[in-house]
C-alpha cells in the first residue's frame, strides 16, 4: 500500500471510529481504473491532447458498473469499496486488521456507554 492510500485508509477509518455513536456510516470508495475519455483529454507537456486512451484505462471498469458497485457499497453500509482487478497480501491485511480494530474501538464505546 502506498503512503499516500495509507493516510487516507487511516482518516476514513478515524472519521468511522468518531462517528460511530452518531450512527453514520463511512465508506471509502477505491474505484481503480474506470473506462472514461480522462486519459485521450489529458495534456501533454506542450499542452496539445493526448488523444488516445491510456491501457490501463482502456481495460477498466465501466463508469455504469462503477456507479452500481459504489451504490451496493454505500446502501450496505461497507467500510470500504475497493474496485481492482487484483488484490495483494497487503491490502487484505489491512482490511482485516482496520476490521478488527474497528470492532474493539465500537465495543469500547458502547461498553463505556453503560
């Protein structure tokens, strides 16, 4: 994971941890790559258009199922929605290390509560 998915991973986890008792619910949305003209319209260093679509673009997710996946994630409450093809050791371990201190952080809560 990347220092910079590391900070944000962090801020939506604290954002989640401090709102829990106001009963909102905080999801991450982590779409990837999705198929849209982003690339062909970006500049180049002449500041021209590039014209063309970048491959990894090219190959990801449409911006329809993007929208329907980041809506079932939103409605279901999910901490986070993650859209990659592929998922490494690292970023599951964080998923479900954050899972599982999220967990004791709300039962502190609902236990310092009574």
């Amino acid at each position: 994971m990347r220092p910079q998915s590391m900070h944000f991973t962090a801020f939506f986890d604290t954002l989640r941890a401090e709102h829990f008792q106001d009963q909102i619910a905080v999801t991450m949305i982590c779409p990837g790559f999705i198929r849209t003209n982003v690339s062909v319209n970006a500049l180049t260093a002449d500041g021209s258009r590039l014209g063309k679509m970048d491959e990894a673009q090219a190959k990801g997710m449409s911006p329809e199922a993007c929208a329907s996946e980041i809506f079932k994630a939103i409605t279901r409450k999910k901490r986070r929605s993650q859209h990659r093809r592929k998922r490494n050791a690292g970023g599951l371990c964080k998923t479900v290390l954050s899972g599982n201190f999220l967990q004791n952080h709300q039962k502190k809560q609902k236990s310092d509560k009574k």
